[in-house]
C-alpha cells in the first residue's frame, strides 16, 4: 500500500536538532540503510494483461516441472518426495555434452533438451583467485535453462526429448542448432553468438501446433556462488523483471514466500538471475513476442538460508510458431549492459523508495568513474580516491555556508534558551524577541533551515555512491595497496578505524569553536563507533570512498572553525 505521511512534520526544528550529524558525510549511508529498514520498498502492483486461468496453469507448471518423468503432463500438487527423485535421477543422468567456445565463454550444450547446461566464463575466476577455476554460470546437476511448451492445461517438456544436432540449420557462426520431431511436430531451435561469446541469440521453430501454444522457459535454481564472501552472495542472489513500460524491479530470492509463488503478470521486455557481480538475462527480441508473464518460486527444503530458486517465463508463440530471444550470460559490466540497451544496466535496482532520485546521480557516478579510469590508466584505488577529493571540493561551497550558519546558531543558543525561557507563556513577545535576536547577528528565522539546504542538497549523490560502489565489478579481484581486493573487506580493518577516526576529529574540530553541548559532545563518541560497526565488513573500496573525502574535508574544517 501506498505510504502515508503527515501532512505537516515539523522539519525546521528537527533539521536544526541534527544540524551537527548532518555536517558528517558518513550520516548518508546510515540514513540509507535506516530508511530502507523503516520503509521498505511498497510491493510492484501486478497487473492483470494476461488471462489469470492461464497465469494459474504456468504456477500449477512450476509446481510440477521437477516431479514428472513423462513427456506430457498436466497440472498435478507437487510432492517433497517427488521432487527429491527427481533431482536423484536429474544427477544420475550423464547425458551427452556439446561445447561452443567463443572469446570470452565457453557454452555446454545437452541434445536431451537442446539446452545449455551452464556457460564458463574465461576472464573470470571464483574468488578468492587462489582457487584458480572460471566462474560457471548454472548449478550442478541442473541446465542452465529448460524449455517446454503449453497447450491449453497440459505441458509438453522438451527436457526429456533427445534433439539431434542440424548442421542445415545453423545460420551463424559460432553457432549451433538442434531438430526433433515430437507429438506430430517439428521442433527447431538455433543459438548464434555474438563475437565476444556473452549475448547469444535463440531463435525457435515449431511447426504442427496450433499458434495459442505457449513457450515456457525454465530458469534453474539461480547463479552459484562465486565469491570470497559467500554470505555477501547469498544475500545479492535474486531475479529481476523489466516491465515493457515500467522500471526494473528486483525479486530476491529471500523475499519469496515458501508456500505460493510470486506471478509477474505483465509484459516484460526482460527477465534476469543474478547474483552479486555475474547474471543470466533472457531478453525478448522479434521476430518473437514479449514476454507475457514470470512466476518465481522458492527452492524446496529452503528455511532462512534461501539459496535456490526457480524462474519460469513464458512466451507466445507467433502465427508462424516462431519464438526468439537472446541470453546475455556474463558480468555486471556497467557499460556492457548500458550499450546493449533496454535498461539492462538497472539489474541492480538501487535506492529502495529513493530510486527515482539516486538511480539518476548512480548513472552519472558510474559514467564518471569509468571516465577517469580510462583516461588516466590508473588503479581504481587510485580513482576512488580522486573521485572521493573531487567529490568534497564540489561540495565546498555549500558546507562552507552551512558549517558558518551553525556556528553563528551554537553561539546565540544560550540567548535563544534564555529568550525562550522568559516568554514561554508570550508566544507573540517571545517570535519577536527571537526575530530580533536574529537581526543583530545578521541571520533571519529562516537561518536554521537556510543552513540544512546546503547539506540535504548533496544527498542522492552520497545515496548513489553507497549503492554503486557495492555492486561494481570493476572492483573485483583488484588489489591496492595494502588490499588485495577492493571488492572484500580490508583484512587488516585499517579503512574502517581510519573513517572512523576523521568522523571524530571533524566532530570535534567543530565542537571545540562552539558553545558547550553535552549531546553534541555525546553523538561526536557514539556515532563514529557505530559507523565502525556497521561498515566493518563492507567492501574495501566502500570503506576508501567513505574514508577519503573526511579525510579531504579536515582543512576546510579547520579552516572554518577557525
């Protein structure tokens, strides 16, 4: 439901009271984090633009696709012990492998399903690097993807059909090509590949079925785990959905209820599993028709830890039968996935409720940091860091003013309370003592609000820097310094205490020029611990753009209090 507010908060008092936090550039990410804990992002209406008899038959499909061993099925419960022999003899069977190896990946491909099983990427390796194995995008003894095709209540699963391979078929190079013919059709279905080998495009022919019939795809179980921090992994694993019309929005695999499954029942223009760095995207593209709906389900036996779960998207076919799509399987390369068009670089939907206004300032930061990488050939500790002092000195003028107007408002605080003390019972006698107060120090009521602008205005940009530097894996496995890789947190915790430590000094460097105040004094020891606390295992890179521009800001600091 929508998220009702008051219609009036008093926001002038409450900026005044936080005045001293909001000087902190480390307040960003605790407000982010807070806010997201508080106002969950509300859940992406689901709307009704295909039939709902025929969005049930797609979750009745996702119930069963692991629990029937025949080539045609209808829509049955799924049991525990069904499914548990199912994955038995999925792993007992060793069918035939084929490979296309291309620049960048390798695909394996099985004729049981004319499917491929999973697809080794050559420039990357599971971390920590010691491991020395190519990250694998699919699960052990499950496809990547599966296929099968609806007729009205009943499912015709092409994973248990042997296709054999067509070389007459084949219309690319690399590429490959599969053919069966199977309940008085012909099936058809060709992979071409890009010249790097990440975005392969799948093009489908089934000629002797009527044109209702419906292809559905079947996403396996989700992306392995492939980092360092399999904690970190797990949390990141989720699906997301490009509506043709709408934003990009995620659906993790923790928030997916155990019982029923959560149905996307508008049009898509893409479907995505990911996990932190890696994903496998289908992406709609003619002659085939958009995807008409997604149903996600939890992985059977999952309680808290929720590491598995099943996507199946579904496809009209066309007049002609046909049905196409292409499969972008590879790394969350930010400008990769913005050249290849249709908002695929939102996988990573960032802000929670802000998103309308972070996802804007995440573009620019991306654009800006891959900008100075280029152009100047340096580490990207290097560039967090320049980004990090350029970040401060764009922001000078503003904290200049607003560190000044809280200055000259801890000064006048005692006659403010004196003021407010003799007139308590005057409000008239006492807004105009007040006003003049204001007017012999050269500031207006409007002064407290006027001094928080400032800082409020920089905050999607320090929203943005948050949640881009999370997901960059631009990051991944480089080392600086005395980190060996700015993706994992720093081993030695010497960027968490050395964020830590400026946040304090630059506390006090205020509070050392301004009247005495016991709660300032109090938050200038508390609130530098707890950002300790919570970016104590936050990756190395997060913690360096934190850490810089406090450790940027001390002069001006200085400066201005003095």
């Amino acid at each position: 439901p929508p998220l009702s507010l008051p219609s009036a908060l008093p926001v002038a008092p409450l900026l005044f009271m936080a005045k001293p936090l909001l000087s902190l550039p480390g307040l960003a990410p605790l407000g982010i984090i807070v806010s997201q804990k508080l106002f969950p992002a509300p859940p992406v209406p689901v709307k009704s633009t295909v039939d709902s008899a025929l969005v049930s038959t797609i979750a009745d499909s996702t119930r069963i696709a692991r629990t029937s061993d025949s080539g045609v099925i209808s829509p049955l419960d799924r049991s525990r012990s069904q499914a548990d022999s199912e994955k038995s003899r999925l792993a007992e069977a060793k069918p035939e492998t084929l490979s296309v190896v291309t620049p960048k990946a390798i695909y394996h491909f099985t004729p049981l399903g004319a499917a491929p099983l999973d697809v080794v990427l050559n420039d990357y390796h599971v971390m920590p690097k010691a491991s020395n194995k190519n990250v694998t995008l699919g699960r052990a003894h499950a496809p990547l993807l599966s296929y099968a095709l609806l007729r009205g209540r009943d499912t015709l699963r092409l994973d248990q059909i042997e296709f054999k391979v067509d070389a007459t078929a084949i219309s690319a190079n690399p590429g490959i090509a599969f053919s069966t013919d199977v309940h008085g059709a012909h099936v058809t279905i060709t992979y071409g590949f890009s010249s790097d080998g990440y975005l392969a495009n799948v093009h489908g022919s089934i000629k002797g079925l009527d044109s209702t019939t419906v292809l559905l795809i079947h996403l396996h179980q989700g992306l392995p785990f492939v980092e360092a921090d399999s904690a970190d992994d797990l949390h990141s694993l989720a699906y997301v959905a490009k509506p043709l019309h709408e934003d990009a929005h995620s659906v993790p695999f923790t928030k997916l209820d155990s019982l029923a499954p959560t149905v996307e029942r508008d049009s898509l223009a893409w479907v995505a599993s990911k996990n932190k760095y890696f994903l496998v995207a289908l992406i709609a593209t003619p002659p085939g028709k958009p995807f008409e709906a997604a149903v996600f389900t939890r992985g059977p036996h999952e309680q808290k830890a929720v590491s598995s779960a099943d996507a199946l998207i579904l496809q009209p076919l066309t007049q002609n039968g046909e049905f196409a799509f292409d499969v972008y399987s590879g790394p969350q390369e930010w400008r990769r996935l913005h050249q290849m068009g249709r908002n695929l670089e939102h996988v990573n939907p960032y802000g929670s409720f802000l998103r309308p206004v972070v996802q804007p300032f995440a573009t620019i930061v991306m654009q800006v940091v891959l900008w100075i990488h280029d152009r100047l050939k340096i580490n990207y500790g290097w560039v967090l860091i320049i980004f990090g002092i350029t970040i401060r000195l764009l922001l000078w003028p503003l904290n200049q003013g607003a560190m000044r107007n809280s200055l000259k408002l801890q000064r006048i605080q005692p006659q403010l309370q004196e003021i407010q003390k003799k007139y308590k019972s005057n409000p008239e006698k006492l807004q105009s003592e007040m006003s003049k107060l204001y007017r012999e120090h050269g500031m207006s009521p409007f002064t407290p609000l006027a001094g928080c602008l400032p800082m409020l205005i920089p905050m999607p940009v320090l929203f943005a820097l948050y949640f881009v530097f999370q997901n960059t894996i631009e990051f991944r496995g480089v080392s600086f310094l005395w980190l060996p890789d700015l993706s994992q947190r720093d081993p030695f915790f010497i960027l968490p205490a050395l964020m830590g430590i400026s946040m304090y000094v630059l506390s006090w460097i205020s509070l050392r020029s301004a009247p005495p105040n016991p709660q300032a004094k109090t938050m200038a020891y508390i609130f530098p611990v707890l950002m300790d606390v919570l970016f104590l295992r936050h990756a190395a890179g997060t913690n360096l753009q934190q850490a810089t521009p406090n450790i940027a800001h001390l002069p001006h600091q200085w400066n201005s209090a003095a």
